[in-house]
C-alpha cells in the first residue's frame, strides 16, 4: 500500500511540473512573443558591419542580379545594384523596411526600389518581389528568405554576409555598355578564325547563343540554340550555363568574358558607316576576343517556320528617330488597323489591313516572293496590289507603297525574335522598326 502511495505521489509531482513547465513557457503574451521575433531579426539583419549580399533570382528562367543590403537600427535600408534603369536610381538608393508577423516573420520593402521596379515589369509577371518571409538561418550563418506571393514555386534568397570589398561585384558600367549590343552582336576571337553569335535580353539577365561560324563569313556556319541566364560579377559576365560546341577544329567552353576596353568604330549600315561601339575582353580560357554589334541573328531565320500570316499594329510601327508613326499612317491610309505580312503557301505577300466607314474591311497587298537569308528578308514584288473583300475602301491605295518601301528597302529586312509571338522587323536604310505578331 506505501509503494501504490508513493508511485502516485512521483506520478503527480510529474505531471505538476509539466504544467508549471507550460506556464512558464507561455508566460509572455503573444504580443510579447511577436515583438521579440520581430526584434531578434531585426538584430540580425543589422548585425553585420558590411551589411548583405545577395544573389537574386526573381524566376527560374531569369539571370541574377547581386545586390548589396546594409540595414540599419532607424527602419532604413541602403540598397545598391547595378541596374541603371531610372538614369541610375537604382545604382545606390536608402529606403524604409519593416518587419511584420501575419504568415510568419515578413521582411518588407516599404518604399519604392529596385525590387518594386522589378515587381512591376510585364504586368507584374516577373516572379519578382518586395515582401518576403523570413526562413531561418543555414548552417554557414546566411539568413534565409522566401517570396510572400509566389505560392507555386517560391522565389528563395540566401542573404550571406558582405566583405569590405562586396561592391566589386556589382557591375554598373558594364550593364550600361552591354545595352549597346542586346539585339545581335557577335564575339569574335582574335587568334582564331572564330565568331559566335549571340544576343542579351539585359533586362532579364539572359542571352542567346545563335549561331557560329568563321569571322569573314556566314556561310558554312552552324546553327546554336543556347539560351542561359548570367550575372554580372564586376567587369565579367558570368554564364550560368556554359557555351559547350566546336566548329572545325575549334572547341568552345564558353562560361564567363572578362570585358576590359570599351571603344567607337562603325559599322556599316545600308552601305553607309555608322558608329558602332566595340568592346574588347578576354574569355575564362584566357582568349582574346572583341564583342561587336552586328544585323545578323540566327535566330530570326524562325520568322519563316514559325508563322503564315503576321500582324503588326500600326501603333508599333516606328521611325529612324524611335517616334511612332501610327498617326501619320491613319492620315494617309483611312482607316489603317495593321501592316500584314502573309508567308503562306498560297499567298506571299506585304500590304495593310482596313476599315471602312461602312463596316466592310479591305486588306490591300503587294505580292512577291521572298528569299530568307538567315535573319534576312528581301522580296521580288510584283508591280501592282492585289486587293481582297472591300476593292473599293475607303482609303487611298496608292498611299500603300510608301510604307512597303520602308520595310524592305534596299532589300534589308533584319528580323529578330521579341519573344515568343512578336518579331522586330528592321530595316537599316529607311531606320524604321516595325514589329508583327504571328496570328496563325
């Protein structure tokens, strides 16, 4: 009867300081408890006397972008990037941050940044973010964060500490001068008989690798089709995947160029020199090279498989000065809506789409037959328009010509890929831009 006693009187003393243990765990209000977390990473976050470093990715298909954060006690946050857009606002910029608890901790860029700019490009699609849930720290000491609003596949930034030196990673100049050569350049190697082509989308931080052959000429080249994302690490452009090919008896490993010397020279359009920069660096193989602006793109040769009829909207059809042009076509083509371009088997021709007062429309053509260079375009027009439904619209067909000379000019019509239903058509000796989406 004692032991039954005494086990009862252990079992209690149990269960006794159980409960106490609860009661002291919980003896802070949740209120108390939210302050604490909140302040316990805000001590974090301005802990380190150089602040952060960050390598951001906003979505999967996207390059990086490294950003410096130093946070301080006072809700401000220095933030410093290489990304010139808004003449360089972006460059170095001191904001307001705060720290929230609703899914969790919630580290949120209060005022207008670099991450806002990002955030709100194409229709806010971008997969970037300004609001982010904080995660914990890894085991070598980086505090670890995911996006609040990418539910599917969440965006998730490691924010490693900074050394006194972490502003050479940032690469400002080079962001400018590569926006010299997005739409078609081609790095040529000096000690070889070598030229790759490629394009950058300098906005998402990709490029394109099109299309290799010798330096003096296209033909006998072959075909790439490479697209990577990269990041700026100083001076340097570093691939994420590298360009893995050989041509002849060349074999390329292409995983980052070191650009050194940015410089003028020309480059001819239309038979005319024009200036053109060049920019001249070495490769991770140590290897001379130079990057050049250049009309060639392998992949606008797409334009002819891709699509039978393209339409191009008035509205994105563009002068030697960049202006938009629209109203001066609706003055002289009553009732213009778009340019067409028909690439069909039974019908291969330029001309415009019309409305008409009376609600009939009219498309108005100029048949020929085209040759595909490449990226290429030039046509053998026949001498008169072909005219479909409305022969008697409203506008003035004669007016029709003047703008198919603009296109195809000199027989020059350069096509680059936009993305993937939009193509820029340009034409180097008129200067017009004139953009189509594919419809069928």
């Amino acid at each position: 009867m004692k032991k039954l006693f005494y086990l009862c009187l252990a079992l209690l003393l149990v269960i006794t300081s159980c409960q106490d243990d609860d009661i002291n765990k919980f003896d802070k209000s949740a209120d108390e408890r939210v302050a604490e977390a909140i302040s316990g990473l805000k001590s974090k976050l301005t802990a380190p006397d150089n602040g952060w470093v960050l390598k951001y990715r906003p979505e999967n298909a996207s390059g990086s972008f490294h950003v410096l954060l130093k946070f301080n006690d006072d809700n401000t946050v220095n933030i410093k990037t290489d990304v010139g857009y808004r003449e360089g606002k972006f460059h170095d910029q001191t904001i307001t941050y705060r720290i929230d608890n609703a899914l969790g901790l919630e580290l949120i860029f209060e005022s207008y940044s670099f991450f806002s700019f990002l955030f709100e490009q194409n229709g806010a699609s971008f997969g970037a973010e300004f609001e982010f849930i904080y995660q914990g720290e890894t085991s070598s000491d980086a505090l670890a964060f995911r996006s609040k609003s990418d539910r599917a596949n969440p965006t998730v930034l490691f924010f490693e500490e900074a050394t006194a030196n972490a502003e050479d990673l940032l690469g400002p100049a080079l962001w400018e001068n590569l926006n010299e050569f997005s739409t078609a350049s081609r790095l040529v190697y000096e000690d070889k008989d070598l030229a790759v082509y490629l394009s950058f989308d300098t906005f998402r931080r990709t490029a394109h690798f099109n299309y290799i052959s010798a330096k003096t000429t296209l033909s006998q080249g072959k075909v790439l089709d490479l697209t990577t994302g990269y990041i700026l690490r100083g001076d340097s452009i570093v691939f994420d995947k590298p360009l893995e090919t050989s041509f002849k008896t060349n074999t390329i490993k292409l995983k980052s160029i070191l650009m050194e010397d940015f410089e003028e020279s020309t480059l001819e359009r239309c038979g005319t020199p024009e200036p053109s920069p060049i920019y001249s660096g070495a490769t991770n193989a140590n290897q001379a090279v130079t990057l050049e602006r250049t009309l060639f793109n392998g992949a606008g040769a797409s334009f002819q498989t891709n699509g039978e009829i393209f339409f191009g909207d008035i509205r994105n059809i563009f002068d030697e000065n960049g202006d938009a042009v629209d109203a001066t076509i609706a003055a002289d083509l009553q009732g213009a809506i778009a340019m067409l371009i028909y690439n069909t088997n039974d019908l291969t021709a330029v001309g415009f789409f019309l409305e008409n007062a009376d609600g009939s429309n009219t498309i108005a053509v100029l048949e020929g037959t085209p040759t595909f260079t490449g990226n290429i375009l030039s046509y053998d027009f026949a001498s008169e328009l072909t005219v479909f439904r409305n022969t008697n619209p409203d506008a003035n067909l004669d007016n029709i010509q003047p703008y198919i000379d603009r296109l195809t000019q000199g027989g020059q019509t350069y096509i680059y890929p936009y993305n993937d239903t939009f193509y820029e058509l340009y034409n180097p000796c008129s200067g017009w831009r004139f953009y189509f989406e594919i419809v069928q």
